[in-house]
C-alpha cells in the first residue's frame, strides 16, 4: 500500500515589499510543483504594496499568510481579500489533512502584540485543526527560548513560545530576524524554523 503523499510548501518571510523577490519566489514555487505557499509576515513596504501575493496567484498557487510588525493586522486582511486569500491571524486552514494556524504581528510594530494576546490568538487558531493528524503553526515571530532568541536577546515572544508547549504543533514556521534566516531548533518535538526571504522547501 502506499503512502499518503505529502503536503509539498514554499515558506517565507520579510520580504519587505520586494517585488522582483515575489516574482522569483513565485517562479520557484511553480518549477518545484508546491501544494501551497505560506508567508511569514512583513511582506509590505511604505514603498511597494502592490503585486506582492499576484505572482503565485498568476500562477495558481494557494497562499496562506501572516502580517508581520511592519504590515499592521487591517493590511493582512486587506491583502487576504485583496487576493482571495488565507490570512491566518486567529484563524485556521487544513489541507491534505494538515491544520494550519497562527499569528501575525510581533512583540514591537504596528499593532504590538502582548505575549498573553499571541497565546490567545493562537489559541483561537488552533481550536479548529485541533484533531488534524499534523499541525503547523505559522507566526511573524519566533518563540522565546530559541537559539533566534540567543542571539538577539528580547526579540521571541513567550506568547508564541506557550502556545508551542500547550498546543505541540509539528512545525513552526516563521520569520522576523533577518539574520536568522535558515536557522532551525527544537522545541519538544516541535521543528522550529526561521524561512527568510530566499524562502524553504518543506514536504510534511
């Protein structure tokens, strides 16, 4: 028999309005055949807000986000509707049998949030994918108590790092620390990663 085939995903974060950095993130995710596309947060600029989420729509991919502390909640909205999109604040999605959840903003920035606020966020999210055999949570900023968090001391939310212990997703995926891109760390059993800009393929 086989297996269950996976869930394919093109993660990534702090794009910063870049428009030429969309379009390539948007080719790559039609040469490597994604399932999905999911962004991190601070995907705007003052500068560029346009065309950011049309290149994978031009390209029929599903897109899952989070605003980051840069984008502002009402803008991850705006964006969501904008493009017939998942805007993932407070929310939840399931595909192939894998529930996402999660939330945006950070601890500084437009629409700040406290660590009992992102819990509860969180919380909220995760109530509707709770029985999902696989779990995913998708945040701007990383939890407390990671090596991001070692490095730039402050910067995670004991908020988000909370909601990892309570809830144990498989992954977390997110952004924030742009010199962080890449890094991964365990929490439990808990796969957290910092996606970046140039973006990761993931297969759950």
């Amino acid at each position: 028999m086989e297996g269950k085939k996976k869930l394919k995903i093109l993660a990534a974060s702090d794009l910063h309005g870049d428009s030429n950095q969309f379009i390539k993130l948007a080719e790559r995710a039609e040469k490597e055949n994604v399932d999905l596309v999911v962004l991190c947060g601070d995907l705007t600029s003052p500068l560029e807000t346009k065309n950011i989420i049309k290149p994978f729509k031009d390209r029929g991919k599903k897109v899952l986000l989070v605003p980051g502390n840069h984008d502002g909640l009402v803008l991850g909205d705006l964006l969501a509707d904008m493009y017939d999109v998942k805007n993932l604040h407070g929310k939840s999605a399931s595909y192939s049998g894998v529930g996402f959840f999660g939330c945006g903003a950070a601890n500084v920035g437009i629409d700040a949030l406290s660590d009992e606020e992102a819990f509860e966020v969180l919380k909220c999210g995760f109530y509707y994918i709770k029985n999902n055999e696989k779990k995913i949570m998708v945040t701007h900023v990383h939890p407390e108590g990671t090596i991001v968090d070692k490095m730039f001391p402050n910067w995670g939310s004991k908020g988000v790092a909370k909601a990892v212990e309570m809830f144990k997703p498989d992954l977390l995926l997110c952004g924030h620390v742009h010199e962080a891109e890449g890094v991964e760390d365990l929490i439990g059993k808990t796969k957290v990663v910092n996606v970046g800009r140039n973006g990761k393929i993931i297969e759950i």
